[in-house]
C-alpha cells in the first residue's frame, strides 16, 4: 500500500512538474514573440501625404509635456512641417485627478508654440487608455471628414498601437515612431509585453461581442 502512495505521489509530481514547464515554455515562446512584433513593427512608408497625424499622448510634467511626450511632439513636428498630413488629432484626458490640462490640451499648447496653427490642432480630451486614443481619434477623423492617418508613438509601443489600428479598420493602419533617448526603453519594452498581451485578450473580447 505505501508503495502504491509512493508511486502516485512521484506520478503527481511528475505531472505537475510537466505542467509548469509546458506552462513556461508557452510564456518564453510568447514574450518572445511579442519582442520580435516590437522589433518589426517598422515605420510605415508614407507613399502620400495623409489627412491627419494621431499623436498618441503620455504625461504632462506641470501642465507642459514631459520628455518622452515630448520626443513624439517633436517627431510628429518633423513629419508635419514635410508636409505629410495636414491636421494633428492630439489624444489623451487628464493623466491625474486634478490636473489642470488633459494631455490633448498640454500637447495643443506645445504645438501652437512651435508654430501649428490652432486651427490645425484637434482635440481629443477623453482617451484613458490606447485604445481609446485610437478609437476617439477615429470619431474625430470621421466628423472632420478625414479619411486617413498617420499614428506617431514611440517604437517600443508601434505595434500594438498598429494592431489596434487594424482592429478598427484603419485603411490603410500606418504608424510612425520614434525612438527615445529619456526613457529606459528595456523596462517599457518589457512592460509592453504584458500591455500587448492584455490588448489580444481585451480585443477577443470587443470581437465577441461585435465591437469594432
């Protein structure tokens, strides 16, 4: 009898053990996808200009933009002044309670500085997430009868952001991004991994219940 415990314990445990490492063979194959999505998830060429430029928003320091906003402020500026779309659809709500710009406003500030024009500057005040900056922009676009876009981000968040693009039919989803020099672009290289594998679960989700 205690032999036969003994055996069924062993058999446990083997099972166990084959589990765990199915489960972190799955979870190495899957982050080391989502880093090769990130890595090849290049600039789209801009064969033509573009209607409108998506400028994904990030936090204010003090009501302006920080650093790294500022790194996709100033990459959207470059592509905008070449002549590459004509209208900015500036995207993001309030990044604290509190605050005293949304991060739309704090980038419409920015860019008026520069010399965009107000009138050229659109708002988006209520984004809270990424996809929700994509798909309000999206409403903007249409009220405004702009048909396509071009969305500026940092290149560690393009491929999620063109996949969420894709998903609500872009056409065509064009991104372009930017490298940073102030972030730690390993830690936010990391962490997209876990944001990129909640968007396929949030997007199965908007699927199932005919969201687009």
């Amino acid at each position: 009898m205690k032999t036969n415990k003994k055996r069924r314990k062993r058999g446990i445990w083997r099972t166990m053990g084959k589990l765990v490492a199915i489960i972190m063979a799955c979870g190495l194959f899957w982050t080391g996808y989502v880093q090769w999505q990130i890595h090849t998830t290049q600039d789209s060429r801009l064969e033509e200009p573009v209607d409108a430029g998506i400028v994904l928003g990030a936090a204010l320091w003090n009501g302006v933009p920080s650093p790294a906003l500022k790194e996709r402020l100033d990459h959207a500026l470059a592509l905008y002044n070449d002549g590459s779309f004509r209208k900015f659809i500036v995207s993001g709500g309030y990044d604290v309670p509190g605050a005293r710009y949304t991060e739309a406003e704090g980038m419409k500030n920015y860019l008026v500085e520069h010399g965009v024009p107000p009138e050229d500057v659109l708002l988006e005040n209520q984004a809270t997430s990424t996809y929700e900056n994509i798909k309000l922009s999206k409403e903007i676009m249409d009220d405004h009868r702009l048909s396509t876009a071009v969305i500026i981000t940092h290149s560690y968040h393009g491929a999620r952001a063109k996949d969420i693009a894709q998903f609500l039919q872009f056409e065509p989803a064009i991104v372009s991004t930017t490298p940073s020099k102030v972030m730690n672009m390993a830690w936010h290289q990391f962490r997209e991994t876990l944001a990129f594998t909640k968007w396929q679960l949030d997007k199965l989700q908007l699927s199932l219940k005919g969201e687009h």
